[in-house]
C-alpha cells in the first residue's frame, strides 16, 4: 500500500505542476481533474474513505462542473473556440493521460495483490469523526471556506453577465 501511496502523491505532484504550468485554462482542468483523483487514492491509501470518496464526489466532481459552469458563461467568442481547436491536439491529452493511466495501473494492482484494505498507518476515519472534528474546533473554518466559495460564485455570476463590448457604444450595457 505504500507504493501505492507514494505513487499517488507523485502524480498529484506532477499535475499540479501542470494546472499552474497551463496557459489555456480547460487545458488545465484536465490536469486539475487527475491531481483531485491522484489526491482521493492518497486518502484511501491513509485509510481514510470517507475523504477520498468526499474528494472525488466533492472536488472532482461538482468543483469541475462548477469550473466548466464558468467557463460556458464567460462565453469567449467564436475565435476561442477556433483557438481551442488549433490547441486542442493529441499532445494536449498525452500528460494527462499518461498520469491517468499511472493511477489506473496502480490502482488495479492494490487490488490485484489484495492490499486493499491495507493501510500506510493510522485508523480508519469514519464519516460521523469527520462530520465532529469539521463542526467541532474546525467550524469557523468551513463557514469561512464556504463565505469564500459563495464570493466567487456572485463574482462569476456578475463577471459572465458583463458583455466584452467597446466603452460608449450603444449597446455597452449588461446582460438581462
């Protein structure tokens, strides 16, 4: 279980390196979405599921949507669309592929070897210890965390409504 956690933390290190690395901001979702998954088997591999499983469904689930959400809203035009077919080569998908099927293999083989239940070192987390130490001493925190995350909804919102338009003309006015 410890190759696997070492191997999982590896490539979590190196797509992150390839989200800040990116200039096209899809382009680095794609990494964003297997540095979350990389981050969810390193909990497994601590013996923690619930915040694995809260990691996939949480991060790399409804933050990507949410991602996409703004991306869609923004709408860049139809020369983004142009330049995103001209950046979107096979070369675009190669490391993040290839980081994907590093986790996949290491992934079939803990469970090949049945090591599956095997864990680096601590206890098992469950969901209701989570939930208290979350809303215990860590209360301010998550409401802070989630104060930070409805800001940067009403900032997309406002920010997507806003059309790219020259100043003084006519129709230089927010969307309905």
């Amino acid at each position: 279980m410890e190759l696997a956690f070492y191997l999982s933390g590896l490539v979590a290190v190196l797509a992150t390196l390839g989200v800040i690395s990116n200039h096209n901001p899809v382009h680095g979702v794609l990494y964003l979405v297997v540095s979350l998954l990389a981050v969810a088997m390193v909990f497994f591999a601590l013996g923690a599921p619930f915040a694995g499983a809260l990691e996939i469904i949480v991060y790399a689930g409804a933050i990507m949507v949410l991602f996409v959400f703004v991306v869609m809203m923004l709408n860049l035009g139809q020369a983004a669309v142009a330049q995103e077919r001209i950046w979107l080569q096979p070369a675009t998908w190669l490391g993040p592929s290839l980081l994907a099927t590093v986790l996949l293999v290491t992934l079939i083989g803990t469970l090949w070897r049945g090591d599956a239940g095997m864990l680096v070192q601590g206890d098992v987390l469950s969901a209701k210890q989570v939930g208290m130490i979350l809303f215990g001493p860590w209360l301010l925190v998550v409401e802070l965390g989630a104060l930070l995350l409805l800001a940067a909804l009403v900032t997309a919102s406002h920010v997507g409504r806003q059309r790219l338009q020259a100043p003084g003309s006519e129709t230089d006015k927010e969307a309905p």
